[in-house]
C-alpha cells in the first residue's frame, strides 16, 4: 500500500505545479448535473494497517448516471457496489488460568450491492460565476443485511454516504449545493442537507427512524485542463440525547488532483478520518475517479 500513497504524491506534484475550468470535478461531494448525459465511476479503496492484506481491488465502486429529463431537471441514478476481499493476522497474549494464547488469520471475501439511489438534481441555466443545485431523491434497500463485513468496510470508508449501506431501510435525502469560480483560478462548493432513514425490515431488526445532516465543503485550483481540490465533508446525528456535542459529529478531509476537459475527467485523492475511533480501524482511503459528458 506504500507504493499507492508514493504514487498519489507524485501525482498530486505534478499537477499543482502546472501552469481554468469553469467548474471542476468533486472526489467526494456530489456531481452537478449536467446539459447532456454524463456518468461517473469512483473507487475507495480503505487502507489497514499492517495487520491487515487487502487486495487492490478491495473497496467501493460507485456508478453515477445523470439524465436531462427537461431544461431544468435530470434524472439521477446512483449504484454503489462493495467488495471486500482481505487477510487479518492476528494473535493474543495468554492470560494467567484461561489460556495460552494463539495465533493465526482470517479470511473474509464478500461482494454486496448496496442500496439504489433514484433521484432528480435541478440545474443552474446560467454560466455565471456561480451556480446554485439541489437534488433530491430515494434510496431504496436493495443491499443484503447478511453481507456484514463489506457493510462495515462501506461505513468507515464512504462516511459522507451512510444512507448507501444501511440495510432494511428507505432513506429520503435532499442536498442544496452553490458553487463559485474567481479570476484567480480559485473555487469554492458549500452543500448540506438531511438524510431520513426510515426502516423497513421485520420487526427483530426494527429501529427508530432517524436523521442525519450532511455537510460538505471544498476548496480548489484549476489551471488549464488541470485542477487539484482540499474536500472537508461530515454527518451529524439530530438523535441521542446521551451523546455530547462532539460524539455527534464524524468528519473527513480529502486531497486530490486531476484532469478535465469538456468530455472527460480522470482524478486521483487520498481521505483522512478525523475521528479517533474510525482511525483505530483504518489509515484512511485512496481513491480514483473517471467522469464522462456525452458532447452536446
């Protein structure tokens, strides 16, 4: 996993010191709509410590389609996918009059669909310096509940996207972004909104409905074809009165670069945890993502 962070390093130096897009593309946040039909692919790949050998393949795939459904309005359809395939050593120390203590590794290999996002995005008809979106959809429960260690892979690897991975749930969402680009070649996203999940499983598996907010903010550079993003992105829970303020919050910071032009955009990134608990689990993810416009 080493030589993925030295490429992505390299990476990241060869783009911010080339010698401007109207609009560059998010890692994380959520795509614009666009005037024609326009997809994207994006791979999280989770990064353990030694303890732990995953394959590269190991992560999330999510497939982004967007479609003009009239001058205002596109049909957006998103499928999450995660596979997981990793060893895990480890051992334990004996403990006086129980046991001796073992060693040894486990397997796990699993590949789960997650739940399908169904939804329409508003867009801005002006090319002005700034551009105002939302969206607002469904995600219908269509990932397996038995599927336990790609779920759990999902929930501290996409923290921005809980609603993809819970099981037995439907999940009402809505998402209010504005964008805007400088002279200078600077830009900036703010977006939030709610996440409603509402369960639908049998009543063993029954939960109150819940809320979250999401939130997202970015900070890029673009010069040329070329661009490069700083992505600060959360959830916090409205539910818990046992919780303290802190508690209530998960967040992340991403940073990547890339390369766009009217038709296609390819772009690489890395993902920090900023909570503790999730940082006991993983070293943080690398991801990849394509995008792809059909020419008007």
């Amino acid at each position: 996993m080493l030589n993925l962070k030295k490429i992505l390093v390299l990476f990241l130096i060869f783009f911010l010191f080339n010698p401007g897009l109207k609009y560059p593309q998010k890692f994380l946040l959520r795509d614009l709509p666009q005037n024609t039909v326009s997809a994207s692919l994006r791979y999280i790949h989770p990064i353990f410590d030694h303890d732990v050998e995953s394959d590269i393949i190991s992560g999330i795939y999510d497939i982004n389609v967007s479609f003009p459904i009239s001058r205002r309005m596109n049909l957006n359809v998103i499928l999450p996918i995660e596979h997981i395939n990793l060893n895990e050593h480890y051992n334990t120390d004996p403990i006086e009059g129980y046991y001796y203590g073992y060693w040894g590794m486990r397997k796990m290999n699993e590949t789960n669909i997650g739940n399908l996002y169904l939804g329409l995005q508003s867009k801005s008809l002006t090319e002005e310096d700034s551009k105002t979106n939302t969206a607002f959809g469904i995600f219908i429960p269509t990932t397996s509940k038995d599927k336990a260690m790609a779920l759990s892979m999902s929930y501290f690897t996409d923290i921005y996207n809980p609603s993809k991975y819970i099981p037995e749930t439907f999940s009402l969402y809505f998402n209010l972004s504005n964008e805007w680009k400088f002279q200078n070649g600077m830009n900036l996203r703010l977006e939030g909104g709610p996440d409603v999940l509402i369960p639908s499983g049998s009543k063993e598996y029954q939960r109150e409905t819940q809320m979250y907010i999401h939130y997202g903010i970015s900070l890029g550079y673009s010069y040329s074809q070329f661009f490069a993003n700083s992505e600060l992105l959360g959830l916090t829970t409205l539910r818990g009165s046992n919780m303290s303020f802190t508690d209530r919050f998960i967040n992340g910071v991403s940073l990547g670069a890339g390369w766009q032009n009217e038709v296609f955009s390819a772009g690489m990134f890395y993902q920090w945890h900023l909570n503790q608990w999730i940082g006991t689990l993983t070293d943080g993810s690398v991801g990849i993502k394509f995008g792809f416009v059909v020419p008007e």
